[in-house]
C-alpha cells in the first residue's frame, strides 16, 4: 500500500528519472534542486528518498539553497527528506520556483527561510492511498491517513500559527495559494521575483480535484531543471 500526496497511478508512467540535483555553487553555498515527481513514484521508478538524505548529508558547505518545482509524490520519501534537510546544520533557503504542492510544500517548511516567486503556487491537501484487501485491512488504511494528516497539520501548524481546524479544512479543500496568499497566510516569509522557470505539471493528469483554472503556463511539460 502506497500513500501519495502527490500523482495518481493514472498520470503516464515516466521514463526512469532522478527528481532532484545537488550542485556545489562555492565552497560556501550548495544549490538543491527538487524539480520533479518525488521519491519512487508508482511503477518503481526514481531515486529514492534514502540516496536523496545520504548525498544532501554529505554537504559541507555552510548555506544550502533549495529550489522547488513538484507536484509532490511519496509522503514517507517526502518526510524523510524534509527531516534530512531540517537536520543538516547548514542554513537553508527554500525557493519555491513554480510550484510547492502535497508533500513537497511540506518539504518547502523545511527551510529556515521561506521565499516564493511571485508566479508560484502552493498547495495543501490531505493523503491519499489506493489499497486492497478486507474490510479491516482499509479500516487500517483509513486510520493510518488519519495519522499522517495530523503530522503534516503540526508541520503547516508550527509555521503559520493557523488552527489544526483551520487547516484540516483548507487541506480538506485542497487549497491551492498564491504567493500573497501564502504568504499572508503564513506558510512562506517573502515573495521573491517571477521564475521564468515556473513550469507546468499536467495538474488534472496528476489527479488533483481542484487545481486553479489559471494556474503555470504550458500544462503537460514536466519541469527541467535549469542549467548552471
């Protein structure tokens, strides 16, 4: 049993990818990129969580920038790689370049500072799982969604100071921000200048249920990451 905060086993299954890239800027800054479908996605591809928190620990330099651009994916690779990233003692800065949603806008929290491009979103909603099996065995699905709902709800809590009920609903909603909205809302600090790299992920593909009419240009495009 898998549980997801991001794309349905309906979006086309994707060629073999890593979803993220590490870069050394100087001796001093190291550059993150997580621009894709997090961890193993459902048919078994991707670079897993484990190989993503064993190469960002072994940064040494003193200030991490790290970029975001995914629709979300895999909760538990989601929250082992906000953990990761929260325990390096590097400074980190998110920039949520084009898009923060399910998991990866936990991911974003991660930062000790968080800036959005003006022409970004952000979303929240809660976990979803596909199962099988007996009665019991979805009840116990059913609880376990209960539970990783409440830990996502302190993470956004301890951010935005917002009530676990506030955002329970909003989740529940699936609500996507703008950046002034985020931001008044809390989950981000500072709204930085529009990305030209604010590409598109194919949002009714995925399986989101209420994704803005007017969300990022060229829906279909998975978003590359950008040479440097």
């Amino acid at each position: 049993m898998t549980i997801t905060a991001g794309p349905r086993p309906s979006a086309p299954k994707p060629a073999a990818r890593s979803w993220y890239e590490i870069r050394n800027a100087s001796d001093d800054v190291a550059e993150v990129f997580i621009y894709d479908q997090i961890g193993e996605d459902w048919f078994g591809e991707g670079t897993t969580a484990k190989k993503f928190a064993k190469e960002i620990g072994a940064i040494t330099a003193k200030r991490i920038d790290l970029h975001l651009n995914s629709p979300g994916g895999s909760v538990f690779d989601g929250q082992a790689i906000a953990n990761a990233i929260s325990r390096h003692p590097a400074t980190v800065t998110t920039f949520i370049d084009g898009l923060a949603a399910s998991i990866a806008s936990v991911i974003a929290l991660a930062g000790d500072q968080v800036v959005m491009a003006s022409n970004a979103l952000y979303m929240i909603h809660e976990p979803s799982a596909f199962a099988g099996g007996r009665a019991d065995d979805l009840r116990q699905m059913a609880d376990l969604l209960d539970k990783v709902t409440g830990v996502m709800v302190g993470t956004y809590a301890d951010k935005t100071g917002m009530s676990d009920e506030d955002l329970r609903a909003a989740m529940a909603a699936e609500t996507w921000y703008t950046a002034a909205e985020a931001l008044e809302a809390g989950f981000v600090d500072e709204i930085g200048v529009e990305q030209s790299v604010a590409a598109s992920f194919d949002l009714a593909a995925i399986g989101f249920r209420n994704p803005p009419k007017t969300a990022l240009p060229t829906p279909g495009v998975t978003a590359t990451i950008p040479k440097g």
